[in-house]
C-alpha cells in the first residue's frame, strides 16, 4: 500500500527530474532569445529588395521566334573517326546523320555511344574496396 504523503513513493527519480528541469530552461532560453530578436532587431536592416520587371510581350508567335534561334548552317555529318588526342570526338558507327544533324545510335557490334564515349577510368581500382 502507497501512502499519498510519503515522498519517496511518488517522488520520480532524480536524474529525471533534472533533465526535465534542464530542458525546460532551454526551451525559456530559445523563446526568450527569439522575442528579443523580433522585438529589438531592426528590420529594415536585414530587409532585401528584388527589383522585378514586367514580362516583355513579344509581336513574333513563339514558332517564329524559335525557328530564328536555328542555325542556318547544317551540322555537318560525321563521314570518318574523330579524336581529340586519345579521346573518341565521333565515330560513323556510332553517328545516324539525321537533318537536324548527328544523332547517337547503337553500332552494329553493339557498341554504345554513352561507353565509347565516355572518359576512361583514372585508375584500375574503380572504386571496389581494397583487401
């Protein structure tokens, strides 16, 4: 039977009491660290100020406008192997010359542009863990 007037019985245990003590005073800490700076900081100090204009209405249609964003030279097409030093720049078998210009496709042994391409691997590990 627990008596209602014995401090021991209902009394938590101190370790908690002080954490609850200890977090009660942070959290009086922070919200009377933000009224003050609501109150006393000066907001037009810290204010910024974005100067925004109007959109420009143009007369042209928007297809008008990008077909004069096009070049009016053709790519030209890839007819032999490039390289840049020991890079690979293009390959025909790599290239389906297209009217818009070269297009990246499969080759016909199955090379993938995206792998010749790409730039080679700095060291022989690749990034596997080392024993």
């Amino acid at each position: 039977m627990t008596l209602y007037g014995d401090p021991q019985a209902s009394a938590p245990p101190k370790g908690v009491r002080t954490l609850g003590l200890v977090g009660a005073a942070l959290l009086c800490a922070l919200m009377g660290t933000a009224a003050t700076i609501t109150l006393l900081g000066g907001a037009e100090q810290a204010s910024v100020r974005i100067p925004l204009t109007p959109p420009v209405a143009h007369d042209q249609p928007a297809s008008a406008i990008r077909a004069e964003a096009t070049p009016d030279t053709p790519t030209p097409a890839v007819t032999g192997i490039l390289h840049a030093g020991r890079a690979l720049i293009a390959d025909p078998a790599l290239v389906e010359n297209s009217p818009l210009g070269p297009l990246p496709r499969i080759a016909d042994d199955g090379r993938k542009p995206m792998t010749a391409y790409a730039a080679p691997a700095v060291s022989g590990n690749c990034g596997s863990p080392s024993s």
